[in-house]
C-alpha cells in the first residue's frame, strides 16, 4: 500500500486528549505519535488544550527554543500557547493553546459558522462552548505558524478529531483553502446518546433520523457541527466498520477512509521482565483482595477484570456484574475468582481501614498476616462521593452479592484511575493489566475498543462482542466468530440478548477455569500473535490513504484559483 500516496510535509493534528489523558483517544494519538514522528521527524505538529495553565504537566514538557521566533510572533498575535514535547514514546511536538480568551469572542465565532457552515449553536450547553473555543484556538495556532513559515508549495494537513475539533477544521477549511483536512469521528455524538439512553441502536439504525434523534436528545449543537464538519472536510474518517455504518445513518454521509486504532508495544516488557511483572500484578491484587475480604486466595485464584470509561451499559459493564452473578452458582468453576471492575467512578478517598491492612501486611515479617474477618462494604476499594447512588454497587446490593467467606466469586470495584498514586494498588494500568488471566468487555457500544486489544498485548485472553470494532476485525482476522483457543472469544450481540451474553460470559470463564496449564499458555500465545497484527506499523497505512485524499482535493482546488 501507499507507494503513490501524496505525503504531507506537515501535518498539524488537533485534539482534546492531547497531553490531557481523558479516554481512549488518548491512548490513538499517543500511540500513534511514534510512528509518524519517526516518518515526519518533528513535522507532525500535535494541538492540544492548555489545561494545567502554571501547574506542571505530567503529560507535557515546555521548551522555549523550540520555534522561538514563531513563539514570540504568536504572543505578538495574541496567542496563549506553550510549545514542548508530549511526553509519550518518541517525543512528538505539542502545542498547548489557552482558549479561555475566545469566550468573549463566542457570539461573532458561532455567527461566523452559522453565515458560512450553518452550524446549529443555539442549542449548546455543557462542554459545547470549551470545546468549540479550544477547537477555534487551534486553527489560529495552525494558521499563525503556516503564515511564518510555511506557504503553498508544502503539502500541509490538518487533522481534526471528534466533534470538539470540527469548528477548527471548518475554519482551515474557509481560511487557507490549500491544507488538506481529515475528520475522525471516534463515535457519533448522537449514535452514543441513543445507546447511552438506552434506546435500541442497532435494529433501529436503519429507521433512525439523526436530525430528529438530536432534537429529540437534545444534542442539537453536537450533532450539527460533528454532520457538518463530516460534509466539509476533504477526508472524513472513523475507526471501524460497525461506526462507518452509523455515520451513513445517522451523518447522512458515508466515511471516505476507516482508520483503525493500532497499537505501539514499545513498552510492553520481554522475557524475564514481563514474568517479574506479571508476577507482581498479581501478588498485589490478590493482597488487596485478602485485606478487603479477610481471605486466603492463594495464586491459582483466577484474576479476571473489566476496565474502560464508566458507562454503564455501553461498556457492559452492567452485564459483567450479571454474569458474575450467574457464575456464583455454576457447578463448573473449577477455580475460585476474583472479577475487578477498574472503572473510574466519583471517587472520594482510599480506604484507611483497606491502607492500614495493607501496611501490616507490608511491615510483618513474613507471608502469614492474613486477616480472617472482611472490611465494612468489602466490595469496593475507595470510598465513592455516591456510594448509595452508584451503579455498580446498587447491581451488586440487588444481586445481594456481598463477597461472602462461602462465595466463590468475589467481585471488587476500583474506582479510579490506575495511575500509580491511587493508595490502594499504586501501580500504573498497563502495569496492572498484565497480572489478569481473562478480561472481559462485553461493550454494547464500542467504536473501537482498546481495552482488548491492550489485553492482548500484555498476552491476556480475552472475552468482547461483536458490537466492538476491535471484535469485529479480530473475527475478520481469523475468518470467523473468535473462541477463547483463538486469544479473543468474540460474543455476538443485539440490542436485546442481554441475558445471553451473560451466560457466554459466565460459561466462557467456567470452561477458563478448567482448562490446563499448557492450554493456557496457548491461549496467551494466540492473544499476542493477534495483536502483533494490529501495530500501527501495519494500520499506518490506512492513515496514508486519507493524508493523500485530503491533500488532492486541496492540490484541485489550488488549481481552481
């Protein structure tokens, strides 16, 4: 592929997540960031929103000598940036703009998109406005930088992603005609409300009106600037086939390219260093589970877990606790479980009782401090800001799931951030994720879906659906429906086979349980030989393809003048 593709000589990509660690789009463009860099050596300039201000950025180091003369001739223009390196593989520039002085723009910059794009912005409340003023920061910054030092004869373009950047996109696409521009839709505003709201997406996707489900959501804003920055740019993208088809539906307006999210294993430990770690993952949640639960799980206890943004029912995760439910009482477990829930909720505090039992356990002087009696609410490690409001702790007081001494299936919900610096686990995800012998994400609504793929890397088997992008493409990888022999036991999904899915889950982990060391070990084999396939190395390609797109319709263009 790719061997008469146009490359750009610049390319400026804008983002909400650039070094501001939000969700999965995170994870695209950081991961992502090594390959370019490499190809375009500090040509590929990244957009993020300055929101550290004066507090240090773990995400971003500040270096003034970069493009200094710019620096000085954007302050002159106005502009609040802060350019340095994105602290992620291989160091890519970013440029860090404050948008907080658009605000008092915002009235003459929505009649500017309604005049030209008209682009619905009366309706908008929530994070409409922040986002559409970072979006209109960043193209000032693309377009100060292209007037200092760039002019026609570069191949430049621009890279929009999500909804919140389309103002930004639309702007380069009026302002300076000859840069290309791509748009990545990662997942329809309006096709995640349907679901989030719990409509039936899919048996419906046909009949649905994407206009009239944003009025009827009230989502107006969102879906008008996300359908017509998808119409306006040369290049509109999305991640997978299973949002292609919303886009159609829903966008009225079919995606020139689909770019699948890769994967960059650079920091996946080898050999005697992943055995090291995978070990001490696991020594460490089984401790947090014995402290919490006053147990003696030993390490044949199997370590299972789903993680991802807190949505309840498009990240199944309301589905995961029903089949942890069933497998309580299935006589095929030939294991004792312990499921984790890492999901950010409205986290409150560490528990002291759960830091105190830790500490003994640190401090005594051999293996024997066990404790016998479980902690107060032995289901969750930190206190929450809603512990009678919360989703997950509600499912499991109805199922009357209470990590009984009897219980063979233990169920613990940690509701931060894996950050290293949570006072429970303090160990990073990637550093976590590898200590599982299955994971679990049954998604309802999943564009892409990187908790799997990052499973596999780190040669965890794991379970999705086929609503998922990620499981769509490993069942096309294998040429049917992915069994657990395969790495990734891809489950079929509808709108309402709820109940199913939850007896695949429960089965699947049953027939795990009972499966031989040597079987096992195949099994993690199969999982990191899937996800060698999904490197960007391979998927770049895919990028290529709507680079050159976006800059022959702005080279046709050029020509029109």
């Amino acid at each position: 592929m790719g061997k008469n593709y146009l490359k750009p000589d610049y390319i400026f990509e804008s983002s909400w997540e650039v070094c501001n660690k939000v969700g999965g789009i995170y994870t695209v463009l950081s991961s992502r960031a090594k390959t370019l860099q490499d190809e375009m050596k500090d040509r590929i300039i990244f957009i993020g929103p300055d929101c550290w201000k004066e507090k240090e950025s773990p995400y971003f180091k500040q270096d003034n000598a970069l493009f200094a003369e710019w620096q000085w001739t954007a302050k002159q223009q106005g502009l609040k940036i802060r350019v340095g390196r994105w602290m992620v593989p291989a160091e890519p520039i970013a440029v860090l703009v404050d948008f907080t002085p658009y605000f008092e723009q915002k009235n003459e910059i929505y009649g500017w998109l309604w005049e030209n794009y008209q682009v619905d912005s009366l309706h908008a409340y929530g994070d409409y406005d922040e986002a559409s003023m970072f979006s209109y920061a960043a193209a000032l910054v693309t377009e100060s930088f292209y007037n200092h030092y760039l002019n026609s004869q570069q191949r430049v373009v621009y890279h929009a992603n999500e909804w919140m950047c389309g103002l930004g996109a639309l702007y380069i696409n009026n302002k300076l005609p000859q840069i290309g521009t791509v748009f990545t839709t990662h997942a329809t505003s309006i096709g995640r409300s349907i679901a989030g709201n719990m409509k039936p997406l899919y048996d419906y996707l046909f009949a649905y009106n994407g206009d009239q489900m944003a009025d009827e959501l009230n989502m107006q804003s969102k879906h008008s600037i996300e359908k017509q920055t998808a119409w306006h740019v040369d290049c509109f993208t999305t991640v997978s086939d299973i949002t292609a088809k919303e886009c159609v539906e829903l966008l009225d307006k079919p995606v020139d390219v689909v770019l699948p999210n890769g994967f960059d294993d650079s920091f996946v430990s080898k050999g005697a260093q992943f055995t090291k770690k995978r070990k001490a993952a696991r020594k460490r949640l089984l401790e947090v589970a014995n402290a919490l639960l006053g147990e003696q799980l030993g390490d044949d206890t199997l370590i299972v877990s789903t993680s991802g943004r807190y949505e309840f029912r498009n990240k199944g995760i309301d589905v995961f606790v029903e089949s942890m439910n069933r497998l309580l009482r299935d006589r095929d477990l030939k294991k004792k479980v312990v499921a984790f829930i890492e999901v950010p909720g409205w986290v409150g505090e560490p528990r002291k009782d759960l830091q105190e039992r830790l500490q003994q356990m640190a401090t005594a002087k051999n293996d024997n401090c066990q404790f016998s009696t479980p902690l107060e609410v032995p289901q969750v490690t930190h206190w929450l800001h809603n512990m009678s409001h919360d989703n997950v702790l509600s499912m499991l007081k109805y199922f009357d799931m209470h990590n009984r001494k009897e219980d063979n299936v233990k169920v613990i919900f940690l509701p931060c951030y894996l950050d290293g610096n949570d006072g429970i686990v303090n160990m990073t995800y990637y550093d976590v994720v590898l200590g599982n012998d299955l994971c679990v994400y049954p998604s309802y609504y999943e564009p892409w879906g990187y908790t799997p793929l990052e499973a596999v890397a780190f040669k965890v088997p794991c379970i999705t659906t086929d609503l998922a992008g990620f499981g769509l493409w490993a069942n096309k990888e294998f040429g049917h429906y992915g069994e657990l022999q395969d790495g990734v036991k891809v489950i079929h999904r509808t709108d309402y086979n709820y109940s199913e899915v939850a007896d695949v889950i429960k089965d699947t982990v049953a027939y795990f349980s009972a499966l031989s060391q040597k079987e096992v070990d195949e099994c993690r084999k199969k999982a990191d030989a899937l996800s060698k396939k999904a490197l960007w190395s391979h998927f770049i390609d895919y990028y290529h393809e709507a680079y050159d797109m976006a800059l022959r319709k702005a080279a046709e263009r050029k020509e029109k003048q």
